[in-house]
C-alpha cells in the first residue's frame, strides 16, 4: 500500500509540475521554472519509490493515466482550456483503462 501512496506523490508533483510547466511560458519566467524542476524531481523520485513494489508498466499505467485525466481538469478550470466531446471520451477510455487495471489484473506486485 506504502508503493501506491508513492505513486500518488508522484502523480501530484507531476500535475505540479506540468501546470507550472504552462505557467513558465517557454521557461522565461523564473517562479514557474523553478516549481517544474524541483516537481519533476519529487515526481521521479516518488515514482522510483514506487517501483520497488510495483511493476513498472502497472506503475507507468496509473501514472499516464490518472495524471492526464488530473492535468486535463486543471487545463479546464485554471487555464481555461476546453475539451470537446472526443476528449472527454476519449479521458473515460483512459480512467476505464485503469480500473480494469487496477481491479481486474492480476500482474503481481512484490
């Protein structure tokens, strides 16, 4: 369970991480630049932790996924960006992607 909490920091500094990613517009601006280095850093750290139990492409799934569905939620409400009806469908594919995963695989963890 300690390797999934692992996972979950790392999804959030990643989320961190590519918000200010946007917000350093190119890296021209040094607060935002600054946030998505040590981000990313705390991203794959977390997510290195995690992998000591997890098997990477289940690791890497839950990654992808939970983080474009996050990303896209605050593209939408901080950045104003919209999704059509193909994105959001296409964002479900994913999250169904990753309950089937989760729930219904049986990759084992050690």
């Amino acid at each position: 369970m300690k390797a999934y909490l692992f996972l979950l920091v790392a999804i959030l500094a990643e989320i961190i991480g590519t918000s200010a990613l946007k917000a350093s517009d190119g890296f021209t601006k040094v607060v935002p630049s600054s946030i998505v280095l040590v981000a990313f850093s705390v991203a794959f750290y977390f997510l290195s932790l995690s992998l000591r139990s997890i098997p990477v492409g289940v690791a890497y799934a839950i990654w992808s996924g939970v983080g474009i569905v996050l990303i896209s939620i605050v593209g939408w409400v901080v950045f104003k960006q919209s999704l059509d009806l193909a994105a959001m469908l296409g964002i479900g594919l994913i999250v169904a992607g990753v309950v089937v995963l989760n729930f219904f695989s049986k990759v084992s963890t050690h």
